[in-house]
C-alpha cells in the first residue's frame, strides 16, 4: 500500500486528506481536516500540523489542487498571499514527490473516481468509448476542461474557456449584455460574468434596475449589503445563494426570473463547449451551484438550451450529460493524480 497526501488548496478553506492505495484507481481515506487558509502564512505549516495530527509516516507522494493557475510546477493562490513551489515543499516537508495541479483539473481527475450516486444523469445520450470527456462548473467564477484518452488513463486539460465571450442569443440577452457593459465601463463581457455566483447576482441587479418584477424587501436588503461591501474580500451576506433559495423556494418572482436566465445561458454555454469538444463520452456538470438547485436546472430549461444548436442539435441529443453531486471531487481527483506521479 501507497501513503498519499491529497489537498484541495482554495483562498479561504484548505481541506487536506490522507488516503492509501493499492494501485492508481482505488484509494481508501485514512484521516481528512479543514483548515482555515488565512489562519496560516503558507502551506507547509498547514500540512505539518495536519501530519502531527494524523500520526503517520510521511506520505511517499502528494498532489494539492490549487485555485489559481499553475506555471512551471509554481502557483500563486487568486485570493491568498501564497506562493507555492514544489521544489521548495517537498524539500521543507520531506515528501519525495509533489504535484500542483489547477483545481479544476482536480476535478477532471476525479471523475473516474466517482461512484454512481455521486453522479446525476440529466441527459443519457449514446455513450461512446474512447471519445472526449468535457467538464464545465459554475461556483465563484466558470471553469472549463476536458479529458483524451492516452494508453489506460485520461489526460486531463485544463481551459480558460469560461472567460470567453458572452454570446446573448434573444432580445433581453442583448440587454443584459448592453447593461453590463454600461454598468462596468468595459468594452466586452465575458460568459463568466453571466454563468457563475457572481453572474446570479449581476443578473438579478439587471432584472430589478430594468423593472422586469417588484423586488422583495428582504432580499433587496442583502443585495444591497452586498453592493456596500464591493472590493472587500471577505463579505458578510452571500446574495447568490439567497437568491437561489428563494428561486427554489417559488416565493419571490424576481429571484425565480433570475434564475430562469441564469439556467439558460449556463445550458447554453454547455452546449457551446460540447460543440467544440463533441464528448460522447460525457459532459459533467461540476461547481458548487447545479447541485443546490438541481430541481431548477432539470426543470427549467438547461438541457432545452444545450441542445438548441440548430441543424447540430441531433450531435448534442446524444451527448451524455451529468451533474457531479460530490463536493470532494477534486480532492479526490488530486488522490489519484498523487497516485500517478
């Protein structure tokens, strides 16, 4: 058996795992911890005092996905004050071999180790062997992958496609295109800025300043705590997710509108990616926010505006589509990439 250390590395949490292994695809978790990532001055004391704790021997291999890119086996976390080297951390805590991967691609690796419930099937399609995996998550910003067969493992490829442009596709997308350019004094606007935590909330302040229905006191007040609170990189309210709630909730028509546009420029890109990918193997549906309103994104018109591509529209109707219900899926994808090196 391999001892491993497995890390999902983000600005403000830092979950570390340790996990044994027989071989690269199956690995059973020994001892997990979260940490508060500003509490400490880098990682290593992090992974020093989790090690203490667990009361191992030191892993033979390591593998932390990181919320930031990677260049030359370096990173430098978004929303941290950290800089990473593997070099530096194997040499400071005694690990032979390290990995820093983006974690997205955490993701990407993960997939092969999920179990059927931790997935959900929205669109069965006609699986094919061999062929493209695709990969695209909303949460606080849009991530985008995709995965080719090499030999007996998929190699996974990160994207920046999320800052790729917003393509609006009816009159009141163009809108909100018009609105956020306006807003922002910007000269174009990428998809991210719609499809992701932050696209709920510019959504929802388009549809309330354009009068598209009557604004719930209690909402408008986060909303408004949340403008206040512009440029601070902790803020105390989270608007998306309370607009989300109450669009799940059918209690504020605002919130259920916002929603609405949101599910379908996110099918829309989704339909985007796999057009340029065609993953008959799957597309997978990762990021924090599909699971916590699954019932919205079945029911209200995602897949509808996936497939809506015109004479492609056949290609995408055999698409396998899935959204990924487990929030460990890259630290799980960082276990097995640990386990490969």
């Amino acid at each position: 058996m391999t001892l491993l250390l497995a890390g999902d590395i983000g600005g403000t949490k830092t979950i570390l795992q340790l996990v044994e292994t027989s071989d690269s695809s199956a690995i059973h978790t020994i001892y997990q911890e979260s940490y508060h990532s500003a509490d400490f001055p880098d990682l290593v004391p992090i992974v020093q005092q989790f090690l203490v704790k667990a009361n191992t021997p030191i892993p033979e291999k390591a593998c932390f996905a990181i919320a930031g890119p990677i260049v030359k086996n370096t990173a430098k976390l978004t929303n941290l004050a950290w800089f990473l080297d593997t070099e530096r951390l194997e040499e400071e805590l005694g690990i032979p071999h390290i990995s820093l991967i983006n974690d997205f691609a955490a993701v990407g690796y993960g997939i092969s180790g999920l179990q059927k419930e931790d997935l959900l099937t929205l669109q069965v399609g006609k699986p094919q062997p061999e062929t493209p995996i695709g990969i695209i998550g909303a949460g606080t910003g849009l991530g985008q992958g995709f995965l080719i067969k090499q030999g007996n493992h998929y190699q996974v490829f990160p994207s920046e496609g999320g800052h790729a442009d917003f393509a609006p596709r009816n009159e009141i997308e163009f809108q909100l295109l018009r609105y956020l350019l306006g807003k922002h004094d910007i000269q174009r606007v990428s998809v991210e800025r719609v499809v992701s935590g932050m696209g709920i909330v510019a959504i929802y302040q388009f549809l309330r300043d354009r009068k598209f229905a009557v604004e719930s006191p209690d909402i408008a007040q986060i909303v408004r705590t949340w403008e206040q609170e512009a440029g601070q990189e902790e803020k105390s309210v989270d608007p998306g997710a309370v607009i989300g709630t109450a669009a799940l909730e059918k209690r504020d028509r605002l919130c259920e509108q916002t929603l609405q546009l949101f599910i379908e420029a996110y099918g829309a890109e989704a339909g985007n990616l796999a057009l340029k990918l065609l993953p008959y193997g799957g597309l997978y549906i990762a990021g924090g926010i599909a699971p916590k309103i699954l019932p919205l994104i079945q029911n209200n018109g995602f897949l509808l505006n996936f497939t809506q591509k015109g004479r492609m529209r056949r290609l995408l109707e055999e698409i396998p589509v899935y959204v990924i219900l487990n929030p460990q899926v890259g630290l799980i994808g960082a276990a097995l990439c640990a386990a490969r090196l």
